[in-house]
C-alpha cells in the first residue's frame, strides 16, 4: 500500500512539475500582455461584404439588380480635429472617407478611419427607396427620393427618423460619387479618376 501510495505522489508531482514547465515557457514567450491586432480599414471592408442583414422589421427584399445598385464614395471635409470617443453617435458625419455599398437589396456603410459601419436592406420603387433592417436604429423606416446624374447618387430625405436623424444627414450630406468607371472605354484604358476610398 505504500509503494502505491509514493507512486501516486510521484506521479502528481511529476504533472505538477510538467504543468509549471509548460505555464513558466507559455509566459516568457509572452512579452507583456496580449495586444488585440487592430483590423485594417479594408479588412473591414471586406468582413463587411460578406455579412448579411437581419430582418429585425420587414422580411429580408428578394435579391434583385436595382438602378442604384453599386459601390459609392465620397469625402467629407472635416470641420475640426476628431475626437476619440467610446461611444461616438451612430451615422454622425466625421471628416474622411465614406463608404457606401448598394448590392441587390442589401446596403453596407463604412467610415473607415473610425471603422464605424452598419448594414440593413433597401427596396427601391421607381424615384424612392425605403432603408431597414439597420441594426443601428431597428424600429426606424427611412425613406428616401434618389436620382443619379453624371453617375452620382444623390439622396433627399423624405423621412428617416434613425439615429436622431444622423442617417439622413450622412446619406444626403452630399452626392455619392460610384467607384464603377463611366464607361466601357475609361474601363479598359482605366483612363478616368478614380474616387478616393474606392482601392480598399
């Protein structure tokens, strides 16, 4: 019973004794705490593009090619410094590069110096198109009148009561300029000037 008893206590010492080995490696190779790597404005981007919304309100639009369907840029002078915040108001129109994608009744949104984004789905009725499903202001229908000229969406608000009307102010701030060339032609030769925000 002894001999047991010493080959018992033998053994846990030697896991005991592995498990401390294996915890003081683990803990040099770590020099200081664990950083979170920050992702890259166009790897948000990218996450972005994959994920679909949900229908927190109206059922999720029949995925079909509407006249506004594209990707859209535009910049916005800032008109102050950017101040961190933890919690900075959602849709707030910051200074920098907007980006919006119009895909088959799907829209995704991104500022990416901030990397603030949000998505939702949109119908499109002749001149009009309704916003939901935004996860940013889940109760709230925008509604909207649009047109594009020269190739650059253009957005008048109608109604649109989401993030204390912060949605309407960023979409219809200023015209949305498409990062598809105007032609074939300047496609081919990639002769045209490609909006800023439009590489990543």
């Amino acid at each position: 019973m002894a001999a047991k008893t010493s080959l018992w206590i033998w053994l846990a010492a030697a896991v005991l004794g592995i498990c401390s080995g294996a915890r003081l490696v683990f803990n040099e190779s770590q020099a200081g705490p664990p950083q979170a790597r920050q992702h890259s404005a166009g790897e948000v981007w990218s996450g972005l593009l994959q994920r679909q919304p949900y229908p927190y309100r109206v059922p999720l639009p029949e995925p079909k090619r509407s006249p506004v369907d594209g990707t859209y840029t535009k910049l916005v002078a800032a008109v102050a410094e950017r101040v961190h915040c933890l919690r900075c108001p959602d849709y707030a129109p910051e200074g920098g590069v907007w980006k919006l994608n119009l895909d088959q009744g799907v829209f995704r949104i991104l500022h990416p110096e901030s990397r603030w984004k949000s998505i939702g789905t949109y119908i499109v009725a002749g001149d009009r198109v309704l916003l939901a499903n935004d996860p940013t202001c889940i109760d709230a229908l925008g509604l909207y009148q649009w047109r594009l000229a020269e190739g650059q969406l253009a957005f008048e608000a109608i109604d649109d009561p989401c993030a204390i009307k912060l949605r309407s102010l960023n979409l219809t701030q200023q015209p949305w300029r498409p990062c598809r060339p105007p032609n074939i032609e300047a496609a081919v030769t990639e002769h045209w000037q490609r909006p800023e925000g439009c590489d990543d």
